[in-house]
C-alpha cells in the first residue's frame, strides 16, 4: 500500500481500530525514499550504529522542559511506573521506566500458555507453504535472521513466527514468552533501520539486516512451557543504542546476563532496548503453538488501513498487545 496512507491497528482490549501516530514519519519517509535512491552513501551513513547511537543522544538524553508533559503526550500511565515519574527529566528516563508488571500485566492462567515478550503491536507468520500465514520473506530473510546457522535452520523450517514492533513510548523491557533452558546466544552485527512502516516496506527484509540478539531456548525440560525450541530475536532499529541483556527471576532485581545453561521462566524481564522503535521476532518449531484466535482474525480486520500487505493490496493489520498477555497455547503432542 502506499506509504502516505495512515497505518492502522486493533485495540486488543477493547476491540476498535486505532490510527498510529507515527513519529519522525514525514522525515523516514524523505530518508526512506529520496536519500536512500539519491544519495545511497548518505543513507548507509545514517543508518549505520554510529550516527544511530549519534541520534539517539540528541533525541532520548537532553533535558525535558516538563517531564509531567512528556509523559502526557506519549499517553504513559503514571500509575504502573515503579519509580516517581517526576524525576524522569529526560526522554530516556521516560523510556527505560520499569512498571509494576506483576500487578499491571498479569499472566495468563495456564502453563501451557506463551506470552507476548513486548508492549508492541504484533503480526503472525508462518513458513510452511500450506499455511494460511504463509509469509514468505516479507519481513525478514529466515536465514539471513538467523545468520545461517544450520542447526537452528533445520530447528524451525516449516515452523510459525510473530513479528512484535515496539513504537518510542512503549515499555522497553522485553519479558520471557516461555520457560525452559537457555541453548544458545549469540549478538549478529549489521545496520540500524528504522522500525517505522514506511521504512520496513522500503527496504526488503529490513529486520534481518540489522543488528540483533540470538535467544534459543530449549522449553521441553522440567518446568519448561513444552512448545520445543524457541527462538527470540531482539533487532535493534534507529537510535536504538544497545540491547542489555538483564534476566530477573523476581522482578527486577538481581539482573544476569542471558548465557547457555541458564534456566528461565515465562513473563520475567530478559532484556532492555535502549530507546527508540524497535523489534522481536519469535520462531516456533512446526506444529508446536496455536495462536491465539483473536490475533489471528485481527490480521484480516475488515476496515482497517495498513502499510503492510500481504499481496494483491490486501492489508496485513496488527494488534496492539501488553507484554505478558496471551500469544499462543502449546499443541499437545
């Protein structure tokens, strides 16, 4: 569709198709479409880590005129904040608040369960060619995401996945969406698109060029969520800086780097995106989770107006999900 049109999504909780508001969206569009054609150098300049970590200062560690303000117009509820929202005087303060997500984000009744990792809006996909979602390689690149290690190939070919796009006033801490044992993690270097829409529809399989983190989790193990292998990719986007990798089995306390061997439980923070838009994609071996039925009838919303396609003009739409809320159920083997 074409990219002046305005994006849309589903209020999961209430049901109504909501309008983004999409910020810096009249200058991605100018980056993502005179600059990129015109001046190809530039462009790579710009998206490179260096001139992102550049933006992400100006934008996200100057001082606020009033935070109260700040925090009013990204639409933030002061109440869930676990610290004094006052004394966030710049944007990145505002952006890396943690909340009181064990009362504000409960978890799903049911172990069976796997959770949404983000506040975000999200898409469901598949790779199997006899599925309704098949998507091929309209996100990312499948083995270029994945940086082409074999194992993992074989692991999740034919296998579901759901794309999770944070926008800048989102929580940025990403939560476990499954228990099990961590099997691999591994950092793939690469550039620092823009998660806006109108960037993702430009550039092709813009989320397996940038840089991202490697998750794979093993969750058929005692205590585990029994979906098979899993993988979460955190792909770092436009001024954002880094990803700090910062595991809490209570709250937010005692953070640990995610490393292989460590046992991890469901809805518990895994890690921190230094501010901006960014991204998680989940990757699901076949036949081992169910969407959740809401999700997927959302994806063909009668009404709503979206950037992203499947083809033939027909929209794919998002739902907006909290972290925590229910994604899909394990299918029983």
């Amino acid at each position: 569709m074409h990219q002046s049109l305005p994006h849309q999504y589903v209020e999961r909780e209430s049901g109504r198709v909501r309008t983004e508001q999409l910020i810096g969206d009249r200058m991605v569009r100018l980056l993502y479409t005179g600059v990129r054609e015109n001046a190809p150098l530039f462009f790579r300049l710009l998206t490179s880590p260096r001139a992102s970590s550049l933006l992400g200062f100006v934008n996200f560690d100057l001082p606020l005129r009033s935070a109260r303000n700040f925090i009013s117009q990204c639409g933030i509820n002061r109440e869930e904040c676990l610290d004094d929202p006052d004394g966030f005087d710049t944007p990145r303060k505002v952006f890396e608040r943690k909340i009181r997500y064990w009362e504000c984000r409960p978890l799903p009744a049911g172990a069976d369960t796997v959770v949404c990792p983000a506040d975000s809006r999200v898409l469901l996909g598949s790779f199997a060619e006899t599925s309704q979602l098949f998507l091929k390689e309209k996100f990312f690149s499948f083995e270029e995401l994945l940086a082409g290690r074999r194992e993992w190939l074989r692991a999740f070919a034919g296998g579901d996945f759901a794309v999770f796009r944070l926008t800048p006033d989102k929580y940025h801490y990403n939560h476990l969406p499954v228990s099990g044992r961590v099997v691999a993690c591994y950092e793939i270097d690469g550039d620092c698109h823009s998660c806006n829409p109108a960037a993702v529809v430009t550039v092709a399989t813009p989320y397996s060029k940038n840089r991202r983190v490697v998750t794979v989790i093993n969750t058929d193990v005692p205590r585990g969520s029994c979906v098979g292998l899993v993988a979460m990719v955190e792909v770092v986007a436009l001024m954002i800086g880094e990803i700090v990798q910062c595991y809490s089995a209570r709250r937010y306390e005692a953070p640990q780097p995610i490393e292989p061997g460590l046992f991890v439980e469901r809805g518990q923070p895994k890690s921190l995106f230094r501010p901006g838009s960014s991204t998680d994609v989940l990757i699901f071996e076949a036949g081992r989770v169910r969407f959740a039925a809401d999700l997927l009838g959302n994806m063909a919303h009668p009404t709503a107006a979206s950037r992203f396609s499947r083809g033939f003009a027909q929209p794919l739409v998002e739902t907006d999900v909290r972290v925590r809320s229910l994604l899909a159920h394990a299918v029983a083997g």
